[in-house]
C-alpha cells in the first residue's frame, strides 16, 4: 500500500499534463476558429484578406503614422462583377430583356420589329447583331418615359422574383458574400461605403440598400435626365429617354468629386471600366488602398478577364501588376462566393 499514492500521482500526473496539452491545442483551435470564422469569414487567410485588414488597422489606429480621420475615410465600390455577378450579361441587361416580354402584351407592333422581336423570342444571335444601337433602344423603353416611381416597382418586382438562368437564384442574391462581410467590416471601423457603378442610379436604388446596407443617398450610378412633372395636380419625377451622365470610366472619379467631395482612400473594382476610379484614389496623400475582383473560378462563378466583352480585365490588370494593388483570386482567395452555396 505504501507505494499506491506515489504510483498514483505519477499516474494523475501525467493524465494532467496530457489533459492540459488536450486543453490548450483546443483553445488554441477555438482561437484560431474564431479568427477564420469570424470577420470576414469567407476571405481565406490569403494575401488579399492580409493586405485589407493591414491597410484598416493602419488608417483606423490613432497611434499609427498612417491614421485617418472618420470623416476621410471614403471607401467606393463598383457593383458589377464586383459586388455581384455580370455573367452572362449585365444583370441590368437582363432586367430590360425581361421587361420587354413582360410590356409586350401592351406592344403588339413590338412582334414585327427589331430588336423587341428578338428580345421577346429570346433570339441571342439577332440581339448581338443589333449591337449598341438595339441594346439602347431596349433600355430606353423599359427605363425610360416612365415616373421614378413606377421604374422603382417595376425593378423591386424583377429582383425579387426574377431568376438567374444557370443559377436559377434571385439576382439579388447573387452578392458576393466576402464583399458583403467586407462592407460591414469597413463600416464597422467608421468607413463610409458607396457604391460607384456604371449601372443606372434609379435601378440599384431598388434593390441594392437592403443586398449591401448601403443607402440610397450613397448609390453613385448613370443617369437618365429626370424632370418634375405635374401631372393633373400631382407632382412627378419623370425619366426622359436622354442620357444625362454615364458613370463609368473617366465618369467615375468626376461622379465621386460631384456628389462625395472627398477623394477616397479606397477603392475596390474588377474591369477596366474602374481603372481611372482605382487612380484616382491611389493618387491621393497618405495610404491608400486599390482592389480588383479577379474572377478566377469557372466552377462557382465564371473565370474571365482580359477577352471577356462583359467585365473586361486587360489594362486595369496591368496597372495592378506593375503599382503592386491588390488582386484578388477568387478561386483561391474566397472560400465561398455566394451565400446559398456550401463553404469550402
């Protein structure tokens, strides 16, 4: 019996010393979950993901060399292809095409004429031959010649029951879920986000508020001109079939000095159309930060860039390159791409 308690405590022991390993491996994985899965959980712990938090922490610190006042921190997004998906068409392309059957029935001279013929009988190939000129016209009588207000419903009711072809998703939610955990992050940290997109004003303003919690005084976009019209004793606003601003391009930074007044101190794109937008902020004093949306994964999204006519990636991709901005591989970087698909 003597030698019980010192074979027992060599015993406890030991079973103490492996539960404290057992123990601290556990919290140290429960540590390094919380860190995966919380911010910006799915952005993997990838160059991209290094590169933002680095950059927020440096601006946001009021002890850092780089720190940045809130009010100057303006950060500006693209829409297509940046916050959502752009394949095959521009999803506001769709929405007119989708309009178009939806009219015809008030439009019978619209089955004998072109491009609505083609529209509505979902000729791809006669589409494309109508080029820019029947894209526009298309766009014209589903935007335009209408109140703000009934384009405004007409969009609500597309994007909540209209479906991706391939997907067979709601548009609305085809977001990119690491761009979304990445415009609460920024806003979280006294940022203000706006959206900087060549898509038309008045259709974001339907539905992108509740898809990015951005409002709608901070959706920067093209215009239709818009006119007050009093319509027998009622005041309206009314979309003329006129250009006023296409925000795109060289269009960006003169749209963000119009209606921000502050140059931004970040910026996030994914084609060329962005690149004078991605310029303009880097050029600005102190640390500044340019992204690009990389759509590198043919089997959870698309894979295209410098060929593509939709979203195309050739010059903006150089200049990223050669300044070192940040590029991001989605099919690397991002362990999920939308919210409706399983983490990988």
């Amino acid at each position: 019996m003597g030698r019980f308690p010192t074979v027992m405590t060599r015993r406890w022991t030991k079973w103490l010393g492996v539960t404290a390993i057992v123990l601290l491996m556990t919290a140290c994985a429960g540590h390094g979950a919380h860190s995966r899965h919380g911010e910006l959980p799915s952005w993997n712990d990838g160059p991209s993901r290094q590169a933002i938090v680095a950059f927020v922490q440096a601006v946001t610190d009021a002890d850092s060399p780089d720190f940045v006042e809130p009010e100057e921190r303006i950060a500006v997004f693209d829409n297509d292809g940046t916050l959502w998906s752009e394949q095959p068409l521009y999803f506001q392309v769709m929405f007119a095409l989708d309009r178009v059957k939806a009219m015809a029935p008030a439009h019978p001279e619209w089955a004998r004429r072109q491009p609505y013929k083609a529209a509505i009988a979902g000729d791809q190939a006669t589409l494309a031959k109508s080029g820019q000129a029947g894209l526009m016209k298309i766009v014209g009588v589903t935007h335009t010649n209408m109140s703000v207000g009934d384009f405004t419903k007409s969009v609500t009711e597309w994007a909540n029951e209209a479906r991706h072809p391939r997907f067979n998703q709601r548009y609305v939610d085809m977001t990119y879920a690491p761009m979304r955990e990445l415009l609460t992050y920024l806003r979280a940290r006294d940022f203000k986000t706006y959206i900087v997109s060549g898509g038309e004003v008045e259709f974001m303003r339907a539905w992108a508020p509740a898809a990015y919690g951005i409002p709608p005084e901070q959706i920067i976009g093209t215009t239709f001109v818009t006119t007050f019209n009093d319509q027998k004793g009622t005041p309206v606003l009314w979309r003329q079939g006129k250009l006023e601003f296409n925000d795109d391009g060289p269009g960006k930074p003169v749209a963000i000095q119009r209606y921000i007044g502050r140059r931004p101190i970040l910026a996030f794109g994914n084609s060329d159309g962005d690149l004078q937008m991605l310029q303009w902020t880097v050029a600005g004093e102190g640390r500044r930060f340019a992204g690009l949306v990389h759509h590198t994964d043919a089997q959870r999204e698309w894979a295209y860039d410098r060929e593509s006519k939709i979203g195309r990636l050739d010059k903006a991709l150089d200049e990223a390159t050669s300044k070192g901005w940040t590029v991001v591989d989605m099919q690397t970087e991002w362990n999920q791409v939308y919210s409706f698909e399983k983490t990988q």
